[in-house]
C-alpha cells in the first residue's frame, strides 16, 4: 500500500501467500527435461519468510551501494520503505522509459537500454544477482541512477552463481527486447550485447550459450503479430542472445 506524505511517499509491504509447490515440480521437470539450469524454480515460500528475505537483500544492497529503497521498519508480517523517487519527481520502471522512448528512434531506446545492461553489470561486479532481471523492477531515478524492487527470493542460495548470471541475463534480454526490435536498434544492440556477455564469468557465458544453443528452434518463429505479443518477445529475445559469441 502506498502513503503520500507531505515531504515523501512510504510503501507498507505486507507478508503474502507464497506460490504453490505443484509450480516448482512442474519447473523442476521441465529444467530436467530441457537440460537447462536456468529453468530451475526459486521458491518463493510467501508469509514471514520472504518478507524477510527481502528486507534481507534490500539491506545488503543499500549496503553495497546499489540504489534500493530505504528499509525504515520491519514487523513480523509487513515493512515499511521509501519510495526511490521523490515528490515531483518522474521515476519511472525501465519498462515504461523504454517503451516510451520508441517514437524518438533507435538512439533514445538504446540509450536507456544500455543503463540497464550497465546496471545489471554493476550489480554482479559486486556480488549479488537480482530476483528477476525484468526491466519493470528496474527504476529510472531522477538523478540518472537505475534502482531495484523486487526480491521476495534469492536465487544464490539456491542455485549456483554461474545459473544465477545466465539467468538475470536471460531475464533482462527477454524483457527488453522487443522494444530494441520495434526502435530499429537491433543490430547495435546485438554489438552491445555481445560485448556484456563477453564481460561475463567464462562459466556463466558457458551456461548461456548452452542455453541459447537449446532455443535455436525459436529462429523459425516468424515476427508476426498474429503470434501473440509473449511469442515475439521470444523472438526478439533470440536474435539479441544469438549476437553473442557461442561456445
């Protein structure tokens, strides 16, 4: 629940149901049967547990001095924090930046895109991985910073580090895109793209490539609408992953 204060606005984040266990098998199997990592399920338990989690991995972020909003009470079954941006201020999820951006062409699109790729790169430079990369838990800060919601789990408690990079990698690529596709930035991206990769961990780049070896099939999709908007990002995620060097 968000609060409006004269000076700040404050979110009440309240213990919720974690997700039901039949998820994680059905993930479980398909990360068996695909051999690929990266489809291996965090659990997410709900309730007291990953509430604090989260306030765990919000602390140790602020700590490291990535942008996170400020914990400023925890209960047993909510928290309270402060919103990233300020009264006035236009902070909007990367998302949304993006998307915006597209009617001002290639340059603007991947301008805000490569902020986020940089982002990301800072955030594994110091040792943490996110909950999920997605571009809607990436926040444009007034002052030009990227900042971070969102980590009921931690994936690097449960999988190992090398998975975790692919992962939020993986998370980022699919996320975002599909609006590169749409600003006509693809190729330039594709050069940026590779160039983060090849900044990666030798072992993280190893899982990566397995995994975009194992989506191969998706070259075939045809850039069609008709296909629904979830089947081209898809798309569009492949032709950004495949620009990278394959091991």
């Amino acid at each position: 629940m968000r609060y409006e204060l004269p000076h700040e606005t404050l979110w009440v984040k309240r213990a919720a149901q974690g997700n039901p266990a039949l998820n994680y098998q059905l993930l479980r199997w398909l990360a068996r049967l695909f051999s690929a990592p990266v489809l291996q399920p965090v659990p997410n338990p709900g309730g007291a547990q990953s509430l604090a989690t989260e306030v765990r991995r919000l602390r140790s972020f602020e700590a490291l001095g990535l942008r996170v909003p400020q914990v400023l009470a925890v209960s047993q079954t909510a928290f309270v924090m402060r919103h990233l941006g300020r009264p006035g201020e236009d902070s909007p999820s990367l998302t949304n930046a993006i998307e915006s951006a597209i009617p001002e062409g290639a340059q603007a699109v991947l301008a805000l895109w490569q902020r986020g790729l940089d982002a990301l790169a800072q955030v594994h430079a110091k040792g943490e991985v996110l909950s999920q990369a997605v571009a809607r838990n990436m926040v444009c800060c007034a002052d030009g910073v990227i900042g971070f919601i969102d980590f009921e789990d931690d994936p690097a408690a449960h999988l190992p580090r090398a998975v975790c990079l692919a992962r939020d990698a993986l998370n980022y690529a699919q996320s975002t895109a599909l609006f590169v596709l749409q600003s006509g930035g693809m190729a330039q991206a594709q050069t940026q793209w590779a160039a983060f990769v090849k900044a990666m961990p030798a072992d993280a780049q190893e899982v990566l490539a397995v995994t975009v070896h194992k989506l191969a099939w998706v070259r075939f999709l045809p850039l069609s609408r008709r296909l629904g908007r979830d089947a081209l990002r898809v798309r569009a995620a492949y032709d950004l992953l495949a620009a990278a060097p394959q091991h």
